[in-house]
C-alpha cells in the first residue's frame, strides 16, 4: 500500500543502508549516520508539500507539444567504435568486458 | 583596453576591421589566464595548443570570406560538456581522466561558428552545488572577493567572463547554476527556455530541467551567442522546432509599455534588506524608462524548493545510476558526498512505498507552479526577481549545512520547474559585492528578455566596473 503522506520522516540506519544498496553506493558506518542526520533534516524540509495533500493536478507535461517524437528507422553512421572503447581497460575484441551475468 | 577586456560586439568589430587578429584577441585571453587563474581557479584544462590552431583557423576563415558569427572570438566551457578529444571531468574525481569521445552539439555550433576554444571551466562536481565549493578540483573563487563564492554550479564561467580570461562562457542551469553565479560576478547569464538549446552531449544532470545556457558581460553578446547555439536537434528529442528569430533585432527597443511583474510572494522577510532596496532601485529605473510596474501574485511559490530537491534529485539517481564505470572513468565509489546524498535522496523519494508520496507529490505541485505562471504571464509581459536571497556569501559559510546551500537556490528553482527562460542581469554593487536580478518570461520569449536586460544596461551600465584582482 503506497503512502500518500510525507510522515514525520528521520531515516533510520537501516533505512539508509537499503537506499545505498538500491543507488549501488558503498558507505562506510560513518557515512551512513552523517548522512541519515543529513538527508532526514532535508526530508524534514520537503514535509511542507503536505499542505498540497488535496490539490488536484494533472501529470501531463505539455511543454511544447512534444509527443513521440521519432524518425525513419534507418541505418546511420553513429560514433567510431575505436572512440567508443578508447576510455576504459575494461575491453576485448572491440567489446566492452563486464562481470558475467550467468553461471 | 587590452584585447581580452572586449565584449564579443566589439571583438567582432575589431576583427572585421582588422584592428587585430583572432590570434592576437586568442593570445590575450591566454595570458590574462596564465596571469590571474592561480588565484581563481576557474579552469580545469587550458587548451593553448589547440586554441592557437583554432584561432589560426578563424583568421584564415576570415581571409577566404567567411562571415561566421562568432569567428574567432575565443570562448570557454563549463566542463560538464563534452568536448572531443579534451579531457571533460564534470569537476568530480570519476572522470578526471575522460577524454571526450564526441562533441556536444553546443560545441558543435560553436565551432562553426568559428569560435576558439581556450579550454574546460572548473564547476561543482555532477553540477550539485551553488558555490563551486563542490568541486573536486578546488573551489572557485569571486574576483571581486577572493574570499567569497562566484555562485554555481557553472562557477568557473561566471569568474572566467568577470575576469576576461574569455569573452564568453557556456554553462548550464538546472536550479539557477547560471543566473547565481552570473549574480555574484557581475556578468549576463542566461537560462534559455527548457529545449531551446540541445542537452546532446552535456553531461545530464535532471534531464527534465538541464537548460544548455551562456555567460558573457553584456546583454547583446547573449543574443549574439544564443543565435549560434539555439535550435532544433535530431539528437536532443527535446528540441522543438521552433523557429530561432535573430536575437539581437529587437535588443535596442527599449521598454515603453511593457508590463513587469514583481512576485509579492518573493519580497517577504526572508529576502535582505539590501537586496529589496536593489530590486526597487531597478524598477525605479524601468518607471523611468516607460514600462509599467505591477505586483503579482505567484501563490505557490513557497513550495518550489521542496518540489524541486525531489523531482531534481529523482532524476540525478536515475541518470547517474546509468554511470557504470566500465565504459570510461573510476568507479562510483569516487562519488562525492553531495553527489551521494542526491543520489540517495532521489533514489528515496523514487522507492516503493514512498514514490507516491514524494515523487507524484511533486509532479503534482510542478502543474500548479505552471498555472500560476499561466495566469501571471497574461497580465504581464515580463517578471522581474531577485537570483539569490543573499548576497555572495563567504567560502565554507554554507558547506556544513546541505540545506541552507539548497535554499540559496529559492527564487531560481521555479524558472527550471515551469521551463520558462531566465535572464540574470547585473544590477548593482552592495558592499563592494556584485548582485544581480533576474528578467523572466514566457516560453521562447527570450527576445523581449533581452530587451528589458538591454535598457536597464545602457542606463546603468555595471558591467564596465571590471574585478581588482
């Protein structure tokens, strides 16, 4: 069940913990309480759009019009593959090496 | 004046004339660099190799017949842009080995324009930040106070521009990151309207709030700069066609019958005292110029900030969760605390049994600051606000308090949340302080924002008081 509310909200350690390993952040103990003090007196700031509980509004973004906006599915020249593995060790055969997903 | 003293109008003269070269104009802005950017610190990478060719180029192009609009007027880029084959750091650790492997199409522009690159302007790291105390190659220093903070996030333009080490710098705001810092070092700074200017190769920072925008020391020079940057891009799905009118054709005719708005909602105790008085000298001198001043009300305003430290720092989590450093650069432990702390507050507000309550919320309250502008805007032509609620303030004042750096950014934020653009004008000195206010419109209004930034200049004309560095 989703919360409508911003509840009272002071983050506990563990709660920061979890958020760390959602955003693939590695804290130190240290970290984690300097930045639960930080990040819960933010939230303690953000508690005023409480006040906006009943407004209705629309989520449409309409900005300009802007709808799907796409081209001809065609073959073009994109960026030279020698560029695109220039900047990392982490390469073999023209691809890029990453940690194996399967068994 | 030495070379590196003159506004892009005037260059643009000389060069035409043959009063001097690009290379000679390139030279100058080098040397004042060498000269005084110890003491500043608002590059990262100088490119002298490359900008002397460069500008060699320009002189060439100028010789066969070329009329490109900014040929030869050298130019300096936040490092947050992508540059090809120069080293593009973001100002943080974890890429303080990246060489670009393309170019923005800001970039792009420029370069056929025929403007010469002098190098990478130093910022907060990820663009989190509205001091340049957030990055990780040592902060920036304001040249008309080497103990005070140029603003940010785009710190390392504003000083560059203040300081002529460049005759204009590209920079980005998502949250104010070019009116503050514009604010605190006496130059123009634009905030196109959101989409004016193609995000391609900037490194995205909100992508629903990054706008792609310049700084330089007058209001025509912006026009000038927009007219190259601005456009439809096939690369930047944002990008509307919309047509790019000549900016600088309507810049000189004066403010007679327009309607200014001034937000009640921002003028309340918070705001310094000096400031309100800046604020009211400046509409004294619009009165005086023909235009009419109304008060308006945008009543939502007090929620602003909040709106935007959750929908900004959603976006943050998301696109820097797209940062592997497999491909290029150090690994995410490298993050910086402000970079860690947005991404955990997005990466909060965006989580299961929170989302609603955060993340809608805000969208929420982003269409009601949207109606308010609708309304406000078929009353006035024009809204005319305070940048910063205070003056620049001291280096370290504000670093132990992520929230008060945050509320530095109250009366900029909205701008980015409605897509409106934004022009920070120089208004004045307090205390030996730059301070500036900032000219909003509708969307794609850019032209009347620099007529009005146009006839408070010439009257007013701030920007000769140059920084005693």
């Amino acid at each position: 069940m989703e919360k409508k509310q911003i509840a009272k909200k002071s983050l506990t350690k563990e709660e920061v913990e979890h958020i760390a390993r959602l955003a693939k952040l590695t804290l130190t103990s240290k970290e984690v309480e300097r930045f639960r003090e930080q990040l819960s007196e933010i939230l303690g700031y953000i508690e005023i759009l409480n006040e906006l509980e009943n407004r209705k509004g629309n989520n449409k973004d309409q900005k300009h019009d802007l709808v799907n906006v796409t081209r001809e599915d065609r073959a073009e020249t994109s960026l030279d593959q020698k560029d695109v593995l220039s900047q990392t060790k982490e390469k073999s055969e023209n691809m890029f090496k990453v940690k194996a997903i399967f068994e | 004046m030495n070379l590196n003293e003159l506004t892009i109008k005037d260059a643009l003269l000389g060069l035409k004339n043959k009063d001097f070269s690009s290379l000679d104009l390139t030279k100058s802005c080098l040397e004042r660099i060498k000269k005084v950017d110890n003491k500043l610190n608002a590059f990262i990478t100088v490119s002298e190799k490359e900008a002397t060719e460069m500008a060699k180029e320009a002189d060439d192009r100028r010789k066969n017949g070329s009329k490109a609009p900014l040929l030869g007027i050298p130019f300096a880029v936040k490092d947050l842009y992508l540059t090809k084959g120069v080293k593009t750091t973001a100002g943080s650790h974890v890429l303080e080995n990246y060489i670009g492997q393309y170019d923005a199409t800001a970039i792009t522009r420029l370069n056929e324009a025929g403007a010469v690159l002098l190098g990478k302007l130093n910022c907060d790291a990820w663009a989190h930040g509205s001091s340049g105390e957030n990055s990780d190659f040592g902060p920036i220093l304001n040249p008309y106070d080497l103990e005070r903070t140029p603003g940010g996030s785009s710190s390392g333009s504003a000083v560059s521009v203040a300081a002529s080490e460049s005759l204009m710098a590209m920079g980005t705001d998502t949250g104010g990151s070019i009116r503050l810092p514009a604010s605190f070092c006496n130059v123009v700074g634009l905030k196109p309207t959101y989409g004016r200017v193609s995000r391609y190769g900037v490194v995205a920072m909100a992508s629903s709030l990054d706008s792609i925008g310049h700084l330089t020391k007058t209001v025509s020079d912006s026009a000038i700069v927009l007219n190259v940057t601005a456009g439809h891009d096939i690369k930047d799905a944002n990008t509307p066609d919309v047509e790019v009118p000549d900016y600088t054709k309507e810049i000189n005719t004066g403010v007679k019958d327009i309607k200014i708005g001034v937000p009640k909602e921002y003028f309340t105790s918070g705001l310094d005292g000096n400031i309100k008085r800046e604020i009211e000298k400046a509409l004294n001198v619009y009165e005086k110029l023909g235009a009419k001043i109304a008060e308006i009300s945008l009543p939502h305003s007090k929620y602003a900030l909040a709106i935007y430290y959750i929908l900004q720092t959603s976006e943050v989590s998301s696109n820097l969760a797209r940062y592997d450093g497999i491909r290029y650069g150090k690994e995410r432990s490298e993050f910086g605390d402000e970079a860690k702390r947005r991404i955990m507050l997005g990466t909060f507000a965006l989580s299961a049994g929170y989302y609603e309550a955060y993340y809608i919320k805000a969208l929420k309250g982003k269409e009601l600051l949207k109606s308010d502008f609708d309304e406000v805007f078929k009353k006035v032509d024009v809204i005319l606000a305070p940048v910063s609620p205070t003056l620049p303030f001291r280096l370290g004042e504000k670093t132990n308090d992520p929230l008060e750096m945050y509320l530095s950014d109250i009366f900029t934020v909205t701008a980015n949340l409605v897509g409106i653009p934004g022009l920070s004008v120089p208004g004045g000195f307090i205390n030996d302080l730059p301070l500036g206010f900032q000219i909003l419109g509708p969307h794609f209004s850019e032209s009347k924002l620099f007529r009005v930034g146009k006839a408070y200049e010439k009257e007013t004309n701030w920007y000769q008081r140059k920084p005693i560095i």
